[in-house]
C-alpha cells in the first residue's frame, strides 16, 4: 500500500506527533509498505526532511508560544492535492490534539474522498470537547466526576465540587494548561492559564486514587493498564519522558473490575461513534468506583505508548496494531 503518513502540525502536541511518526513511519515500511511523510503544517517532507525532524526526542515541556506561533507563521492550509499526497491509498494520522484530532482534517479528507486512520470527523469533534463527551457518558451509564464550566467562583465549586479542583481547557490533550486547584484564591489564575489553549474551561471534581487507561480496537476493549504518576496528575513531563511514569499492561486489578471498565470504555467509544480504535481514561477512587475522564481519539502512537502496550498485552505486536488501524480505513472507505 501506499501510505501518507500525517504528522507534526501546530497545536500543543506537535512535538508528540513527531514522536508518534517517527515509529509509526519504519514500522510500516518494515510491513512492506511504501510510506511518506507529510507535515501537516509545512507540507511533504523528502528524505532528508523526514530524518532531521523524525531524529528529535519529546522536550520536558510543550513547545513554547513563540514556537507554535513561528509553525504556525509559515503553515499552508492543508490540501491533498496542494500537498502532494493525493496518490496515497491510505493516510495515517500520526497527529495528535488541534486540527489533526478534532475532526477538521478529518472532514479535509473525507472531501477528497481519501481514506484514512482512526475516526471520522463527527466522532473527532465529540470526543476532543470534553464537557460534550461527558454528557453522552452519563447517558450510557457510564460514570464521570461532576463538572462546571468557566466563568465559575470558589463558591459555586465549594458548593457544587469541593477542593480540590482540576482546571482544564475543553479541548486539549496532553495535560497541557490543566491545574489542580486547592483553594478558592488560586481558582481564577488556573482559569486564565486553561484559558490560553482554549475558549471553553472545566472545572472538574478531583478524584483521587489511582488511573486506569483502557484501549478499544475493533470494537473490543483491550487489556486495562494502570498509571503511576509521581506527582498529582499524569502531566506532560511524566507522560513523555522516559522514567516518568509506571505503567502496568495488564493492571493488577480482579477481574471484575477489568470487566467493569472493559465495558465502561466500549460504551464511551460508541457513545462518540468512535472508529477503529481509541483510549479511555479513568479515575479510580478510594472507594473502589471508577469515573471516565475522557476518550482520545487519536492516542499516542509510539511503540511503548499506551494503546500500544495494550494490545501487546493482549497478544498484537506494534506492526500488527499499525496493520490492523490501516485495514480498518480501507475498510471504512
Ligand atoms: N477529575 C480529575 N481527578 C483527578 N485527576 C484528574 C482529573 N482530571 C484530570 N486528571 C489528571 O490529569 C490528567 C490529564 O487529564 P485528561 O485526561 O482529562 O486530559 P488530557 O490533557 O486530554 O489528556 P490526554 O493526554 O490523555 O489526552 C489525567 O491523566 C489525570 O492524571
Ligand atoms: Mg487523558
């Protein structure tokens, strides 16, 4: 086949697409595929290109704004035929946050009538607006911690939430421009930060205990993992540098529980018409009750990333994960 793969672009998560595409890339050429490489802010890369940006490794933090505003300066609007990969059978997205996974790119390729990785653009667009995904939740039962959404005051959250709070932007991922709040003279600081990534801001009830991320691919929940963050929340730093974070594929939980959440996550996924694949989140509190944080429909994709190591628990190797993500696009188109 030939393969497009789509990476990079200019939202916060830029530089973790690169590192997605950067194995996604000889993976697929390892399968016998004949891939390129496309920047989704600057345009098809050559060879050369594709080694120099593919060589650099996630920093401790999100590229800063003058960074993002110098990508986003020089960026093209993304066309197929503009950008040269009109001849692909399939485009992978090796894209995370932003355009790439709320459904504008995928609405871009479903105009071209190209195929392509991962879920359509309805299902992109419900699933990176948090406070969107958490009604369709509750709606099939699945749980998810009380919320309110900006402007609120320290009174309305002692009220309605309790201390402490987790702050975040609607519509972003990675951990960027989240806070956890303590008290009411801190509130309105963390919203002007969340505010910065996004016009939309959560203020979430904190649900302490501890995290549990599960895969969904093909319609079928893959093995729970569990997260052991050192700090607070699983933020950027321990997301992507190595050391950061445990993370345990299976999770040492019984039975049951896996079940539960097994069956939390596929209601989530088709609450959103989630496609081929994609990862749940979770809190587990100290009760034993587990609450859905959100679903990413374009999670990580390096080979020791989540989703991945789910299925590798569960018996499906990285090359046939990525295999099985580009049969599910021929299939859909
Ligand atoms: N209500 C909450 N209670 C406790 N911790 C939370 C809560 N909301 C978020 N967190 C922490 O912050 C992290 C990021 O939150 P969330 O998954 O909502 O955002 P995200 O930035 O979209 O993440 P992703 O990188 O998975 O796309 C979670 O993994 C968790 O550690
Ligand atoms: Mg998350």
């Amino acid at each position: 086949m030939k393969i497009a793969v789509l990476l990079g672009g200019m939202s916060e998560e830029r530089d973790v697409s690169i590192a997605s595409a950067a194995q996604i890339i000889p993976a697929l050429r390892n399968l016998g595929h004949q891939v390129f490489a496309v920047d989704t802010a600057t345009g098809r890369l050559n060879s050369a290109q594709e080694r120099q940006l593919l060589s650099g490794a996630v920093a401790v933090a999100p590229p800063s704004d003058t960074e993002i505003a110098r990508v986003r300066g020089g960026a093209l609007a993304l066309s197929p035929t503009a950008f040269d990969f009109r001849d692909a059978d399939v485009v992978f997205l090796a894209l995370h946050g932003g355009a790439g996974e709320d459904g504008r790119i995928q609405a871009v390729l479903d105009l071209a009538g190209m195929a392509y990785t991962g879920s359509n653009h309805i299902a992109s667009a419900a699933a990176m607006d948090k406070e969107l995904s958490k009604r369709l939740f509750r709606s099939v039962g699945v749980p998810t911690p009380d919320w309110l959404m900006a402007p609120s005051t320290g009174d309305a959250v002692s009220v309605a939430l309790g201390w402490p709070v987790v702050v975040k932007p609607n519509k972003q991922g990675s951990t960027v421009g989240l806070s956890v709040v303590h008290e009411a003279g801190r509130l309105q600081d963390a919203i002007e930060e969340a505010l910065r990534f996004d016009d939309e801001v959560m203020l979430e009830r904190f649900i302490p205990g501890r995290e549990f991320t599960v895969g969904v691919l093909e319609g079928v929940p893959l093995p729970p993992g569990e997260i052991i963050a050192p700090g607070e929340v699983f933020d950027y730093e321990s997301k992507y540098q190595t050391g950061g974070a445990r993370e345990m594929f299976p999770a040492d939980i019984p039975a049951a529980e896996s079940a539960l959440i097994g069956d939390y996550a596929l209601r989530a996924h088709g609450v959103l018409k989630l496609g081929v694949y994609s990862r749940v989140d979770f809190r587990r509190d100290n009760t034993g009750a587990f609450w859905c944080l959100e679903a990413n429909s374009l999670p990580g994709m390096t080979a020791t990333s989540l989703l991945p190591q789910a299925a590798k628990a569960a018996g499906i190797d990285f090359s046939e994960l990525l295999d099985r993500i580009c049969r599910g696009a021929q299939k859909k188109a």
